[in-house]
C-alpha cells in the first residue's frame, strides 16, 4: 500500500530536487502532498521550470494523518526554518522515527528542528559544518541512509540515489 508523503515546500526550491524524487515516489504508487505557508498557493522554482500547488496550509496539516517527510532543496528549507511551525512539523517526524528525505538544503530545517546529533547525514556543501555543529556525523557521499529513517544527499546529481535510497526506506 502507498504511504502518503509530505512534503514542505516555498518559493525558490530547487526544481528538480522536488520534480524528480516526487515523481518517483507517485510512479510507485505513493502520495506526495505539498504543504506550504497558505493552501492555495502557487510556489515557483528557482530555476523557474517548476511551479507547484500548496495543497495544505502548515495550520491545516497534521503531521500524525503523514507517512513520511520530504525536503527538497533550493533555497526553501532556509525559508521555512524561520517558521516555527515548519520547524515544529518537521521535528515530529524525525521525533517518531518516522521516514524523513532531505536533499540538499533540505537538512537546514532538521538543523534548526535540532534533530541531527548522533544521526549520519548529508547535505549541500555550504551547510556541511552546520550539519557538523548540529551534531550530525557528515559524511560527503552521494547518499545518506541512517537507522532506516533519515535518508539525505547533497545536490542535484545525486538524485537518482537519493530516491533509490528513500523509495526503499518506504518499503
């Protein structure tokens, strides 16, 4: 049976690195549902090649009624960070071992959710030391799967394992 994914999401996320992995995971027989500030809206990528409906306002969007988290990068989880309730949102899933997929920047909104010590993890190189301060222990490889649950990677060209990788935690 299909898991149903949130995904968080604003304006200038990296378009492929929510495009491609959404895909995937629809093809195989799972929901991908976007969530961002206001139900209704319109996000725009920051390559201007995707644009993507917000299904769920964060005040409306239950983390208990989701399967799974996603973050796509770009520079959205910066955005998002600075809103408690997405840090909240976020903090749930990672909180109840439940399946969480960031890629990129996607892992800035864990950082801020203080959710990374002791974790293995990847990110972009910029965020690396970040990742280093929030406890993580980073490792610069295409893909990270830690404990079965957090499954990260650092740019656009690793996202072929990045989906592999998170389409099997979702098994």
């Amino acid at each position: 049976m299909g898991k149903k994914i949130a995904t968080v999401i604003t304006d200038l996320f990296e378009d492929s690195e929510y495009t491609d992995p959404a895909k995937e995971f629809e093809d195989a027989g799972h929901e991908v549902v976007t969530i961002g500030a206001k139900k209704g809206d319109t996000v725009i990528g920051k390559q201007k090649n995707a644009k993507v409906a917000i299904e769920y306002g964060i005040d409306d969007a239950d983390p208990n009624d989701f399967d799974a988290l996603f973050i796509p990068g770009g520079f959205s989880p910066d955005q998002l960070r600075a809103d408690d309730r997405f840090v909240k949102f976020a903090k749930h899933f990672m909180d109840e071992k439940k399946p969480v997929f960031a890629i990129c920047h996607g892992p800035q909104l864990l950082i801020t959710a203080k959710t990374l010590e002791g974790r293995d993890a990847t990110g972009y190189k910029s965020i690396q030391v970040d990742m280093e301060y929030a406890g993580a222990k980073v490792r610069d490889e295409e893909v990270v799967v830690c404990q079965n649950q957090l499954v990260t990677s650092r740019q656009p060209d690793d996202i072929p394992a990045f989906t592999r990788e998170s389409l099997n935690v979702l098994k």
